[in-house]
C-alpha cells in the first residue's frame, strides 16, 4: 500500500458539492480562481494543474481504515506506475463520475500526487471508461495529470 493524494479538480464549478452516496471517504475542498495560490509549495509545483480554475478535491478513506487501506498501489511494472486496489475500484469511479457530471463543462483533471518532484506531464483528454481501463490495467502513473472528458453523456450515471 502506498498514500497517495487523489485529487479532483472539477473544472470550472463554481459551488462545492460532495457525494454523500460514497461511504468510507472523506473529501477536502479548494477553491481554484485564476488568481489562485498554487496548491503545492514550489518544490511540488504542478504549474499545469494550477491553472485549471474550479474546485479542487482531495478523497481519502476515513481515519478508521486510513492507515491500512488506500485507494492506490504500486502497479506490478513498479513505481511510479499505479493500480486501483480492486476493493476500491468502483468507488473511484463513482467518485470521478460524480464529478464529472458536477463539472459544468463536464471535464475534470485528476492528480494521483505523492510528495516528490513533478515532471509537470499533463495527458490529453480520455473518457472516463478509458481512464479506468488504464487505471486498472496499471497504466496510471502518480505526479501526472491526467484529463477526463464526458464523450458521451449516457457513460456518467
């Protein structure tokens, strides 16, 4: 197991929302203005991220499971690449799909970060089916950012 901020950034909301349908996680929230602090101090500056405007959440599981259990870990082609734990694999996509339908422009951003310096790698726009498949099959790698679109409205549910 490795701990790894999942951050969301649901681009372009403009009012925090919260799944409340997903047990076991808790969320923290910031407000992203393009006037905006970056997130990370300079050795952990993620310039791509930081322009993204709209609101930036981090999931975690709660604190009776946090320390033995992770959404993330490390893939078998090793770090940085990582995996969804199976057991917490749909509710990463429901937390994703949650927030891409938040999204007014349905698009977010999605930062899988651990604390070590950032190539600043931003990947083009998938679907969230993609996303999972590549996140599943341990074709994810931490520090990137990676961009997920709505295609098509009928996949978020």
């Amino acid at each position: 197991m490795i701990l790894i901020d999942f951050g969301i950034i649901c681009r372009e909301q403009k009012k925090r929302s919260f799944p409340r349908s997903i047990p076991k996680v808790r969320f923290q929230s910031h407000i992203r203005r393009e006037n905006s602090e970056a997130m990370y101090d300079d050795f952990y500056h993620f310039e791509a991220a930081d322009k993204l405007t709209g609101i930036w959440y981090f999931a975690w599981l709660t604190d009776d499971i946090f320390l033995e259990q992770s959404f993330f870990d490390i893939a078998d082609k090793g770090s940085p690449w990582i995996y969804a734990v199976p057991e917490w694999e749909e509710t990463v996509r429901a937390i994703l799909a949650f927030y891409l339908k938040a999204s007014p422009i349905h698009k977010i951003a999605v930062l899988p970060r651990i604390q070590d310096r950032s190539a600043n790698v931003t990947h083009a726009e998938c679907t969230l089916d993609e996303f999972m498949d590549k996140l599943k099959a341990g074709d994810i790698r931490w520090n990137e950012l990676y961009n997920i679109g709505e295609n098509n409205r009928a996949e978020v549910k």
